[in-house]
C-alpha cells in the first residue's frame, strides 16, 4: 500500500510525465513516417505518410507545449514537492524571473531547445515543399533524441533522462534530515510539506532581465542550426547536391544572425551582472557557443560561393554538417561537468554523460558516413579559381573562420583532452590573453577581406577596376587609422611592442571594413539599400571589431587605491592597487573624481542591497551616482553576487562593481581624523599615540605577498615597522608608484592599529629626508572596496552589433524574395 503524503499535488507531475512519454512516442513515428515518405516514390503512398508524420508532429508539439505549460504551473504554484521546482526557484522570486528557473536546469533547457525545434518544423511544414519529408525526418529525430533526456525512465537498468517532474521524496533527500523523519518508523513524515516552505532558489548571477530573453534567443539560435544541417544531409541523401543548396541559404542566413544575436546578449548580460570588467572573457561556455556560429558563417560563405559559381559545394557540406555536430558537442561540454572547474556557467553533470556522448555520436556516424559515401559523387569544378574573383577570397574568408574556430574549440577542449589522455595540457593562466593574441590577427584578415571582396566580381575582376574603386576608401582609411594611432591613445604596454602593432593593424582593418562597405553601397548598389544586407552586415561587423580593439585597448582602472585601506592582499583575484576602499560618508580623491561612499539600502523586492556612490568630476561639472549591488547567492557556500553599475556617456562608459564590503547592518560612525605630516630619515623612529613607528629602509619595486611589481615598473616603497604598547609589531609598506606620467601615493593601513601611514614624497634627496603622513582613524569604519573602469567609446561595439543584426535581416528578406521568384 502506498502512503499518502499530506498536502502533495501529484496530479501536475503525472500530466508531466504523460506529455514527457507521449512527445517521445510521437518524435519517434514521426521520424519513421517522414522517412517513410522520403523513401517512398508512390504519390498516394507518399502523402499518408506525410499525413502520418504530420500529425505525429502535432502530437509531438502539444506535448511539449503541454510539458513547458505543467513545469511552469508547478514552479509558479510553488510546488516543492517536486524537485526542479525546489532546486531553482523560491517564494521570494519576482514573477519575471520564474521563466530563468527553466533555464537554470538542464531539464528545462533541453525543453526550451525541443520547443523551437517544434516551431521551426511547422514552418517547414509550410514551406519546404519537396525537400519537406527529408528534412523533417532529420528535425524529427533530433525531437526524439530531446525528448529521451526528459523521459526520467530505466530500461535494462540504466537511467534515460532526467525528468522534471520527479518528486523530491523519490531522490532521497530527506533521508539525512532527521527533523523529516517519523521518530516511531524512521520513515518520512506525512506531513513533512508543512516544514518544507520555501525552495532553493535561482542562481543569483540568473536575476537579470538579461536572462529572461538571452537563453531564449541563445536557444532558439542553436536549434535553428539544425535546418541548413538538415538540408545538407537531405541533399547527401536524396543525390540532388544542386536543389538543396537554394533554400539552404535564408535558414543559414537567419540562424547565423540569431545565433549571433544570442551570443552578444550574452555578453551584454555578462557586462552588467558579472565582475570580470567586460564584456567577455574566453569562458568555455562563452566558446561552445562561438565555435558553430564561426563555422556556419564560413559555411554560408561557401553556400554563396556555389550559388553564384559552382565551386566549394563539398565545403559547404562540410561547414553545414560541423556547425551542428559542434552545437552537439558544445552541448556536451557544458553538460557534462567536464568544464566544472573552468567555466563559471557550465552545467553541472546529471549522470546523463552517457547519453550525452551517445547523442553525440548518432549524428555524427551517420553524417559522416553519409558524407563519405557520396563524396566522390559530388559535382566540383576542377578549374582553380582565379585569385582576382570574388569565390576566391570569400573561400579563403570561410577557411579563416574555420582555422579560428579550430584554434578556439581545441583550447577549450583542454580538460577533455586531458582527462581522456591523462596529460595535463594548459596555455597558462592568462587564457584571456592567448586568445586575444591569436584572434586579432583573424580579425585583422577578415576585417580587410569584408572591406574588398564586394568590389570583386565572381570568375575574375580587372586589377585597374579593382585599383580605381578600392583607392578612395583604401586612403581615407590609412589617414583614419594614422590619426586615430596619433590621437587615440592606444596602449597594450603589457603585451609588448609586437601585439600594439597589431592592435594598430586591427584598427586598420576594421576602419577599412566599414568605410569600403559604406562606399560599395554607394557606388557599387547605387546607392539601393533593399540589396545592400551583406554590406550592411560587413558594416556592422566593421564597428564591432573596432569597439572591442579601442574599448579594450583604451580600457583604464580609475580606482587606484589612494586610501591606504585595503582587505584585499596581493594574490587575491583583484588587486589591492586597484581597487579603492571608501569610508562612509568620506569624500575620497580617486584621480579624475572625488568618490563618495553615501549610503547603502535592501530593496525587499529584488532582495539585493545596493550600494549607493557619488562621482563627482574634478574638472568640470559631471557629477553622478552608481548603483553596484550584492544578493546574497543561496546556491551552495559561494556567498554574495556582485553586479556592476555604469554610467553611460556617448563617448564611453563609467563601470564599477563592488569587491569586498564592510557591515552593512552595523551604524557606525564617520572617520573625522586627517593626516600628520613628519619628516624622517631611514633608521629614525616615529610616534603615534598607542606606540611608534621605526623607517627601516626603502625598496625599490617590492614583489612580496602585498606587492608584485617587475623590473618594467617604477614604484618606491617604505618598510616600516609598527611597535604597538603592548609589544605587539606590525609591517606596513606604504609607497609612490609612477604610472602613466603620474605619481601616486598609495598608504598602508595597520588596520588592528587604526592607523594610516602614507609616503608623501623625497623632500630633500641629498640628505635621505622623507615625508611620511600618520593618520589616527577615529571611529570604526563602515567601508566598502570596489573596482572602477573607463570603457571608452563602448558603444561602438553595441551600435556595431545592431547594424550586424540589421544587415542580416536585410540579407534574410532579399533571399526569401529571390525565392519566391524562382518558385
């Protein structure tokens, strides 16, 4: 006899479940029908089929419809009897943050891919026409392999699928909680939904409007992939390597822009919610979702190529058939808690590793095989291409794409590697700068190869046609970026001599991007935007690059600590130099501003506290405050979640984030106390109130666990030593460090003391006098640190990114025209 539980609500799972085997049954017939009818040559035979498979498709729709609409009720009801329900929501969430619990577990990501799988195949339905019945066999059985990662069953043993609708009692969670337990039979109580209120909530990081529509989008990016795949493999399938490659063309068009789309909302979600200070940084997950669209983009580069010459249609197979075996494989990575512990938003690993590889490799053998099979038979021109053709160079654009998506893919895939080979490969820490030293040169030659190859015409192109219309805009560009490397300040000191170069190359090429793309419109087009989407698009990537090499480049911390306050130690992840810790209430001098701590408050609603800041500018009348905030992040012991606040400006951004706090709850008193001025030799002995200060000696460009200066740097410090009256000592080191033609004084604090030493300046060089600042804090401080960057000309970037989407969508609207009239 069952027991029942007092105050459960089976009824939703069980719906849940239903819909979950139902979605499994109707993918599966309708992958055979849709086979059935691709095989069949039979019209009337033909056409059951197809209604067949039609309708299993429509079953298959309504039960995810029907999963998504049960998942949603048991979360937004509360329900947290049921695992997903506990495990990523709670009662304190806002109502727009119930649609990021599904997208926090992998459950209810593979549910989200599976809907827009259903979306896009009743548009195919609708529009494919011969091509239907190949190509939603291969969409259908993607639905099939989905729908057996939500199923939750055992077959022979072993566990397919997680599903969402497993109660939490039947994961054996409360068996170490003995409070849940019947103290007479050790079993769990009847009424244990009466101590079980409230759920664990979602991932701080997650509460984001940004996370309510990039995964969505993200999402509906990697499912479309699967359309130009399925044609591809259509194609390989039916023997037509011609008839495939036309509508191919606007599903690869729109899934490389919505893929595109989805990756930038991601990194707009990381500029404002996370504190790495940008907007990406190589994470791996950041790179699964990189690598395809690289390939796809290549692949409609290819596509384009056939259509207009009959060269690289094997190329094109290839890039269509990669990009959704390495969405496959992304999937893989970021599921299977193989990139734990070196991705901060990866999955964490369900036990589904198994089928994940599985999932893999039924996609793979067979794409491959097929590939292989009809290689041979593929129509190609033996003919090299002329190197004056367009085909040419938009060929060699593809295979940089590719060779960049390589190089990024296999850098991610250190830790499979590793683990599979036993090795312990790395690039070392600076992974961020790896990448960016191999990835500007691809962005250096594809920058110059979108500025010229719409000049080219396809076959072959007069060098003296080529040299007239290139010359305008080629010279307008060299003056642009010579002026820019005169005035526009430019840096990447660390990297050395040879990446500035680079860096100068890169703004070449982007500068030539959009101004050739500008001039071909206006004398190539005529000036006809209608069919002007790859030049816009060629544009739009023009300023992108451009934003991230001057926002980047030029990118300056302001936050240098100029307090003498600092809980961070050298070691840490942020550095103590560069992070200012302010004192409530406390005007502090942070270079261009004067930095105020004014205030912090609880918003009951969104439960993050934020920190109120003044920036007030020395120079002129710019004055504004920043918001960073902290929410307190109840999944596990990873502590409070910082989000960053920016000012916005037309010619950059203002970017700050919080990087330890002092105690919010506690009222404490302003520190009122100021700095003493003493002159002092090396060897002299200094007093303060509870004790005296010895100079020992002066070091020039410390390294040691507080600093980590090199030989390149120029900073000059005191040892000092801190002899308190009951006996106990203290170091402190407080210095001047030139940088960038300025001289700042960075203080020490012997915080047990309450004391502040700071070192003025050399007054008197010949004769070793020192002039050293002593000041006695007055009260207990109520602090915080925080990090602040200058992002200049950041809205380059995000214009770029809408001009991109714009031209793509441009591109997408002329080829569906161009086949509406082919019919």
């Amino acid at each position: 006899m069952l027991m029942e539980f007092i105050g459960e609500h089976l009824l939703p799972g069980q719906i849940g479940h239903f819909f979950a085997i139902l979605s499994l049954v109707a993918s599966l017939i309708a992958t055979i029908a849709f086979y059935k009818a691709t095989n069949t040559i039979e019209l009337t035979d033909k056409k059951g089929w197809l209604r067949i498979a039609r309708f299993s498709f429509l079953l298959e729709t309504i039960s995810v419809l029907a999963i998504f609409a049960t998942l949603y009720y048991i979360i937004s009801s509360h329900l947290f009897e049921y695992k997903y329900a506990w495990q990523h929501s709670s009662r304190a969430l806002q109502v727009e943050y119930l649609l990021s619990c599904f997208w926090e577990g992998q459950e209810g990501s593979f549910m989200l891919w599976s809907f827009w799988h259903c979306v896009l195949g009743w548009i195919l339905i609708w529009k494919a026409k011969v091509w239907e019945a190949p190509v939603m066999t291969v969409v259908s059985f993607a639905q099939f392999c989905l729908a057996t990662m939500l199923v939750g069953l055992y077959f022979f043993g072993s566990k397919v699928g997680s599903s969402p609708f497993i109660l939490l009692r039947h994961e054996n969670f409360f068996d170490s909680a003995p409070v849940f337990l019947d103290s007479a039979t050790g079993l769990l109580r009847k009424d244990y939904l009466s101590l079980w209120q409230d759920g664990n909530g979602l991932n701080a990081l997650l509460q984001n409007y940004w996370m309510v529509i990039h995964p969505p989008v993200l999402f509906l990016g990697f499912a479309s992939t699967i359309v130009p795949f399925a044609y591809a493999i259509a194609g390989l399938w039916k023997k037509d390597h011609i008839g495939w490659s036309r509508p191919a063309i606007p599903w690869a068009t729109f899934s490389a822009g919505i893929l595109g789309v989805g990756i930038m909302m991601g990194a707009a979600w990381a500029y404002e919610s996370l504190t790495f200070g940008g907007y990406w940084a190589w994470d791996p997950v950041e790179n699964a979702s990189l690598v395809p669209w690289l390939v796809l983009i290549g692949g409609l580069h290819t596509n384009l190529i056939y259509r207009s010459t009959g060269y690289s249609l094997k190329s094109t197979y290839t890039f269509y058939i990669l990009t959704f075996l390495l969405i496959l494989y992304s999937t893989f990575l970021t599921r299977s808690g193989v990139l734990g512990d070196t991705s901060v938003h990866a999955f964490t690993d369900l036990g589904m590793n198994v089928q994940l590889v599985v999932f893999m490799l039924v996609f793979i053998i067979p794409s491959v095989c097929l590939f292989v099979s009809r290689y041979k038979k593929i129509p190609t021109i033996v003919k090299e291409e002329n190197t004056y053709s367009r085909e040419f160079w938009m060929f060699i654009g593809s295979l940089v794409f590719f060779l960049s998506a390589l190089v990024i893919i296999i850098i991610t895939s250190l830790p499979v590697i590793n683990k599979i080979l036993g090795t312990n490969w790395a690039v070392g820490d600076d992974m961020e700068g790896f990448h960016n030293q191999v990835q500007i040169f691809v962005a250096i030659i594809v920058g110059v190869l979108t500025a010229f190859t719409q000049y080219l015409k396809y076959k072959n192109t007069q060098r003296a046609y080529l040299i007239k219309k290139l010359a305008v805009p080629t010279i307008i560009a060299v003056l642009a970026t010579i002026a820019i490397i005169i005035w526009g300040g430019i840096q990447y000191d660390k990297k050395g001599p040879g990446f500035l170069v680079a860096i100068h190359m890169g703004v070449f090429a982007a500068l030539y991007a959009v101004i050739a793309n500008l001039s071909y419109i206006w004398i190539g087009l005529k000036g006809k935007l209608k069919i002007a989407g790859a030049s816009v698009a060629h544009i739009g990537f023009g300023l992108v690059l451009l934003g991230i090499l001057i926002s980047s480049s030029k990118k300056s911390v302001l936050s240098h600590n100029t307090t003498g306050m600092s809980p961070l130690k050298m070691g840490d992840k942020e550095s103590p130099l560069e992070n200012i810790t302010l004192i409530k209430g406390l005007s502090t001098d942070m270079g261009k501003y004067m930095v105020t701590y004014i205030k912090d408050s609880l918003n009951p609603r969104d439960r993050k506290r934020y920190y109120e800041i003044s920036f007030k500018s020395k120079q002129g009348d710019d004055h504004f405050n920043l918001y960073p905030d902290i929410i307190e992040n109840n999944k596990g012991a990873e502590g409070a979640a910082a989000n960053p606040s920016a000012k916005h400006y037309l010619n950059k951004d203002i970017f700050a984030y919080l990087t330890f706090l002092g105690d919010p709850e506690k009222i404490k008193a302003a520190d009122t106390a100021t700095f003493k001025s003493m002159s002092a030799h090396v060897g002299d002995t200094l007093y303060y109130s509870k004790g005296l200060i010895v100079v020992n000696d002066v070091t020039v460009n410390p390294s040691n666990s507080k600093y980590n200066f090199t030989q390149a740097d120029t900073a000059i410090a005191l040892n000092m030593t801190v002899v308190a009256q009951n006996g106990n000592r203290f170091v402190a080191q407080p210095l001047l460090q030139v940088k960038n033609g300025l001289i700042y004084s960075i203080p020490d604090t012997v915080m047990a003391q309450s004391l502040i030493l700071q070192f003025g300046q050399v007054k008197d060089q010949s004769q070793g006098l020192l002039e050293i600042g002593v000041k006695e804090s007055t009260a207990v401080l109520d602090f915080v640190t925080l990090k602040v960057y200058e992002f200049p000309f950041i809205n380059v970037l995000w214009l770029g990114i809408l001009v991109m989407v714009t031209g793509i969508a441009m591109s997408i609207v002329q080829r569906v025209k161009q086949l509406r009239r082919v019919g």
